[in-house]
C-alpha cells in the first residue's frame, strides 16, 4: 500500500466524519526513508478532538494530528510567534487527501499565504539571547580539554549556530532533519562547514567549528557578554 492510500485509508478508519485530511512530512516532500511515517493532519467537526497519536497502519507508522477547524487557527497562531509551526506546513505542502466541505482547500491556500509570506520578525532582545548563550558555549568549548565534555558543547554549538543563521536570514526555522533543510536553502554550504566542524572537534581540533560560529556570530553583532543583563521573575 503506497504512502497516499495508506493516508486516506487510516483516516477513513479512524475518522470516517472527517471534513478533510492532509498528508505531510517527509513523504509528502519526497524525502522520505526507510523509517519515516505518515504525517496526518485530520479535520473533524468536533469531539475528539484536538489530539495527536501515534499508531501503525499496514505496514505505515502513523502520526495523526487531528483539529476543529477553529483549534486548528488556534494552533497556527499559537507556534507562529516560535517562526516553526510543523502544522502549518503539512497543510501548506502536503498533499490534500480528501475535502468534503471546501474546509481543505481554504486550509490549504492560508497555509500557503503564511508560509509565502514568512515568518515574524526577530527581536533584539531574541537574538541577543542567542548571542549570549552561543558566546557561553564558545568560551566553554575553548576552555575545555575534556573529550567528553567537548562532544556535548560543540553538538550543542551546532544546533544553537543552526537557528541563529536562520533567525538572522529571516527564515522559518525547525528542529531535527528540518533544521538541516531550512539551512540548505537559506544558507548554502553552512550545514556542511559545520558537520566538518563538529568532527574536528571530535578529533581534538576546535578552531575550525568556532571560525564557522563566529562567522554567524558577526552577522548578528558578534559575541555577547559584557552589558549582558535580563530582568528575573518575580
């Protein structure tokens, strides 16, 4: 059973009410692997949901995600302020399974409208952040000569590097296999340089990983320590 029948068929099982159903993800993308599942996004009227489950289907593991139509804006406006709403972009790259209502197609084309028109803007106060915590681990990695130590701070390093390229470069971002793919288009050769960084690291050698760091690091303000303060909560 291919991945698309497989989709319309699980939801016909669990949700034969279903206003609408949407295919995402990797296999959606056609970048999928041996182990990737079926990312659903269904569309009731009501009760059950919102929910999200895990389950197999044939020889598909499934992850479903299932909203109202008013739950499913909710969610949108919710994860765009994070500028990565997973949601939001099953809806505006995945594939509609079935729409008995038109509900599908309207999903569709405001996805597609937020997705175009990009993400909120960055704050100061965010990237400063960002500086701040890149600059502690850059000052943790350089100072350390513990093998162990320098594998957690420099996978660490990478990630945070990751985001802030994209934060910068006023992209959506991600996590996970995401993050590489946003990087490929928003920032070529930068996923690479820092994979090459990352295994000097492992082999004693942190000067190439902090060059591709600060690099990124200059494109937002450079380091930050000094004059670095946040209120508490009370």
């Amino acid at each position: 059973m291919d991945a698309i029948e497989a989709a319309r068929a699980v939801v016909e099982e669990q949700h034969p009410e279903a206003r609408t159903a949407f295919l995402g993800g990797s296999v959606a993308a056609g970048r999928h692997t041996a182990t990737s599942d079926l990312d659903v996004v269904v569309l009731l009227h009501g009760a059950p949901a919102p929910y999200r489950e895990s389950l197999q289907y044939a020889d598909w593991p499934v992850e479903m995600f299932v909203h109202t139509e008013a739950t499913w804006h909710a969610y949108i406006e919710r994860e765009l302020p994070t500028r990565q709403s997973p949601l939001l972009w099953m809806c505006a790259a995945g594939v509609l399974l079935f729409d008995t209502d038109g509900l599908g197609a309207r999903l569709a084309a405001h996805a597609r409208k937020l997705t175009a028109a990009g993400p909120p803007p960055v704050s100061a106060e965010e990237i400063d952040d960002r500086r701040y915590a890149i600059t502690d681990l850059l000052d943790d990695l350089e100072g350390s000569d513990d093998p162990s130590e320098r594998l957690f701070i420099a996978t660490e390093l990478v990630r945070r590097t990751g985001e802030l390229g994209l934060a910068v470069a006023g992209s959506w971002g991600g996590g996970g296999k995401w993050l590489a793919r946003r990087l490929e288009t928003t920032a070529p050769g930068l996923s690479t340089r820092l994979h090459h960084g990352l295994r000097e690291v492992l082999d004693g050698r942190v000067e190439p990983l902090v060059t591709v760091v600060d690099e990124v690091l200059e494109r937002a303000g450079g380091r930050l320590w000094v004059g670095y303060k946040r209120a508490g909560t009370p």
